[in-house]
C-alpha cells in the first residue's frame, strides 16, 4: 500500500525511532521490515493529531479540527487541520530538495537547493491565518459537493522561511509579470504521471508582499510531513489553497496561473449574487482572493455546563483576510442585544487576533453565545448564511456555541 511505503522511506528511512521513541533493538530489524505499530496506522498516530479531530476522507487525507482544539494563541501540529488534494509525496528527501523558479516572466530561470535558499536570503518569522475557502461548507443548502467541514478549517501557526519577494529579485522578474503559480510533489489521485493535483498561486502583488514566505519551520520546527515538509509557500489572508505545501517550482506568469484547479468553478464564487441551487456559467465565476472577515469562540467548547451565578470568562479569535478586525461583539440573547468584547492587536499582519469576553446569566436554562466580528471597512459577519454558491466557499457566518446554567 502506499501510506505504508511512504511511512517506511519517510520515517524509517534512516532514523531508528517511532513518534519520538527509540526503537530499541533497531539495528536488528530486517530491512524492509515495517513495525506493527506503523503498518496500518490511524491518522492521529501518523499524524500526530488530537484525537478530537474529525476525519472527513483518507484518499486523500481530509482532517478538520474543532473550535476548542484551536484556543492555543498558536496553532499547534496537533491541533491543524489537514487538507490534501491529492496523496502525499512517496519520497522526501530534504539533502536534495529543490525549487525552481521560472515562467514566461522571471528573467533568469533559477533552481536553488533548500540549503542555498535558507543560508543566501534573511529568514523572517510570522504568525500566519490559513483557512480553507470550503470551510463551513456543511451549512450550504442545496448542499454543495466537496469536503463537509464545519468550522475547523483554519489554523494560525508560526511559520518561519525567506521572503518570496527576496528570492524574486534575485532572480528578476519582467514587466509582464501577472501572477504566481506554485507547483508541488504530492501526486495525483490517479496516479496519473505529470498529472498535478492542484497547482495555484496568487498575484505578482500578493506574491511580493513581506509577509508571503517560502517557509521551512512550523512552529519552530521543521514542517511537519502533511503540512508541506520541506518546503512550503504560505500566503496569509488567502485560501489557504494559495498555499502549496511540498512545493519545488514556482512559475512567474505572464497571465493570470492556469494551473490545476485554478480554472473552471475551483475556488471561485459567483461574481454577482446568484439564488440557492443556480448553475453558474464558468465565466460568470470570479477568483477567491482575500478571505472574509470570521472568528471563532474557542473557549468554552459548545455545550459547556454553568452555574447560575457563575461569571463565564470566554475567548477565541478573529481575523479578515488582508484587513484587520476592528471589533468583536458578542450576544446572549440570539443577537437582540450585543456587547462589545476585549480585541488584541494581531502580533503581525494576517495573523489572528485574540477576543476575550465576560457575561453573566439571568436565570438557569438554555442558552447560546454568539460572537461576530467586523473589519477595518464596516464589514460584519452575517448572522447565518452568506450568499449561497455553487461549490459552497466564503461561509463566514457568526459561529455560535450552546451553554446549559443550572
Ligand atoms: N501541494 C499541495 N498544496 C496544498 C494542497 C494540496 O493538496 N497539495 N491543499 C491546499 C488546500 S486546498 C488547503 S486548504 C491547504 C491546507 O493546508 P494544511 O493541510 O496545512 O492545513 O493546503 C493547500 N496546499
Ligand atoms: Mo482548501
């Protein structure tokens, strides 16, 4: 099976441990001998992720995190979403890792070892919001196909690489340039050669911001496999589709990337409002670009136990794509009356920011908290469903936990 070889030559490879613990007698271990333990392994062992986390589909891995596994201020590994198009890359060898970079506008084709890339250029850390374009996708009715993901579609680690824009000068890049295409060593579904399974990208303008990076570190350490080790691009604000995990190419184009899933209805909405359950022509469909403004009350977790008289202190995040969060409010009473709660600034742009609120209950019974969220442009998030479309992306609507007081 596939999983299995890829298991075997990526962690077995060389090293003589198991999640972190030494497998004792190693040495004695025949050689294409997998161990009980990783022959048939469960994602949250292969992963390492909380066993909380909700597998929505394994060919390929689609794993979605929950609202009160993501109250860290940093996304942990065990608490990240998981989001493959296709199978994971069979051979990483991290001593060889090459990116190229080339395309109808750079104006000296370049391919740099992750050696070179990591000592020639400054590295920069940032803390960086990625969430799917399909998160919340279950709430669209007519339904829309692709992945149900509730609401733990999101992640905001701390990932540390160089600049895009750096490497970009280096290499030059023309006037012609439009837009950027990454392209990547995870392999297609059918396991058809030279087939990509998705090959996006952004804007020269986008692409040349500070914050865009080629990064190595997740959390200060290496990237973890399902997260795009060794090298991937992250783009903050956007789908996170925009950014490639296991990437070695990236092509400067002179027209907007035509790479897989960027045509077609792929991660594109609409570009006027259409009715619940209409077909829309591909050419009447627009690119996803900056996600819209969410957040995410991530303590306590829904259906939390309070007593009457209990002061509950609750928290979360929120973010707006490229803008910032100006306000977060929240509401006891289904959003008949609202109360404004504490905001943190983002410690740097595109990162998350941090909401925190107290209330107190009148009676014993049911309740819900709400919480929404505006932009620095008077945005809010709707109270249910935004705009419906065809492939369900961009539901940003208030998310809402159910408390009991008694
Ligand atoms: N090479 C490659 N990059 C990719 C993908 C993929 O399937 N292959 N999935 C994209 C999508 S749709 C999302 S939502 C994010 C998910 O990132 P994560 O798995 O680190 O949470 O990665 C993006 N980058
Ligand atoms: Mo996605």
């Amino acid at each position: 099976m596939h999983r299995r070889d890829f298991v075997s030559k990526t962690f077995l490879a060389s090293a003589t441990l198991i999640g972190g613990t030494t497998i004792v007698f190693g040495k004695f271990m025949p050689k294409n001998y997998t161990p009980l333990l990783l022959q048939d392994p469960d994602p949250f062992t292969l992963f390492k992720k909380n066993k909380d986390m909700l597998v929505l589909n394994d060919k390929p891995w689609n794993i979605e995190s929950r609202a009160h596994l993501l109250n860290d201020k940093i996304t942990p590994n065990s608490s990240m979403f998981v989001r493959n198009n296709g199978l994971l890359p069979e051979q990483i060898d991290e001593d060889n890792w090459m990116l190229t970079i080339d395309g109808e506008a750079v104006e000296n084709e370049t391919t740099f070892t992750l050696s070179e890339l990591k000592s020639k250029f400054k590295q920069y850390t940032y803390q960086l919001t990625l969430e799917c374009g399909g998160n919340g996708r279950k709430e669209f009715n007519p339904p829309a196909k692709g992945n149900q993901w509730g609401v733990g579609a999101v992640h905001c680690a701390k990932w540390t690489g160089v600049r895009l824009a750096d490497v970009l000068k280096v290499v030059g890049v023309t006037s012609e340039a439009v837009y950027i295409g990454y392209h990547a060593a995870d392999i297609h579904l059918s396991r058809t050669p030279n087939k990509e399974p998705i090959s996006r990208g952004c804007p020269i303008e986008k692409a040349m911001q500070n914050e865009t990076l080629l990064a190595f570190e997740m959390n200060g350490a290496p990237i973890p496999v399902a997260h795009g080790f060794p090298l991937r691009l992250v783009v903050g604000g956007w789908p996170a589709s925009v950014s490639g995990k296991w990437i070695n190419r990236i092509s400067i184009r002179n027209k907007v990337h035509d790479g897989e899933k960027m045509n077609g209805q792929a991660y594109r909405v609409p570009c006027k409002p259409v009715s619940p359950g209409e077909k829309v022509a591909d050419e009447d469909m627009c690119i996803i670009e900056s996600m819209p403004v969410k957040s995410l009350i991530t303590y306590p977790k829904t259906g939390a136990m309070l007593k009457l008289g209990q002061t509950l202190r609750f928290n979360g995040h929120a973010w707006a794509g490229d803008l910032e969060v100006e306000k977060v409010e929240f509401s006891i009473d289904f959003g008949a009356t609202w109360q404004l709660c504490e905001l943190e600034a983002p410690v740097n742009k595109h990162a998350w920011q941090h909401f925190s609120g107290t209330t107190n209950f009148p009676t014993e019974g049911y309740y819900e908290l709400w919480a929404r969220a505006t932009d620095s442009q008077g945005k809010s998030q709707p109270m249910v469903l935004p705009g419906w479309n065809p492939k369900g992306y961009l539901n940003n609507a208030c998310h809402r936990i159910a408390l009991k007081v008694s």
